[in-house]
C-alpha cells in the first residue's frame, strides 16, 4: 500500500489539471501560432508560466486504484500487476485465468 499522502497529492494535481486543462490548452494553442505577433506569444507564454505548476498533465504520476501501486501500472486495468494477480486468483476479474502448465 503507498502512503496516502502520496495517494492524495496526486489527486489534488488530478483535479488541477481538469480545472486549468482548457486555459492551458487556449495559452499554448496562441504561444505555438507563428502567425500571431511575438509580443502577443510573450503575453501567452507569461500567462502560462503563472499558472499553477501541478496543473500540468505530465506531473501526473499513474498510480493503482486498488493500491495506490505506482509501479507496474497496467493503463488499460488501471492497476498494478499486483492486484491484478491477487484480483485474478480470487476470481474477482472477469476471464482472466491464471496459467498452469
């Protein structure tokens, strides 16, 4: 299990980036538009850097629902490989079979 304070500040920066995803998406959409005035880009990109940091998606760190795991991380199941083995010899995912030969 991870330290809930790790768990929690990753959900703290989930929320910012939801929160700044449209601002952030308008500013660099203008800092990156050659036709534009450079002064106009300076203003944008000044505007972006004033933004809270931890709005950023790549600060995000994927983590494991069941866990808060943030290795071995399967995108797709949203959890670590460790859940889903002991999720999987329980029974409780839905075909998935652990192999034996």
């Amino acid at each position: 299990m991870a330290k809930k304070s790790a768990v929690e500040n990753n959900e703290k920066k989930r929320r910012l980036v939801a929160r700044d995803a449209e601002k952030r998406a308008a500013l660099k959409a203008i800092t990156k538009d050659a036709s534009l005035p450079l002064e106009e880009r300076f203003q944008a990109q000044l505007k972006l850097a004033a933004l809270p940091r931890n709005g950023a998606k790549v600060r995000l760190r994927n983590r494991c629902e069941v866990t808060g795991r943030p290795r071995g991380y399967y995108r797709k199941l949203k959890m670590s490989r460790i859940a889903l083995r002991d999720l999987g010899n329980k029974g409780k995912i839905p075909g998935l079979v652990k192999s034996s030969w």
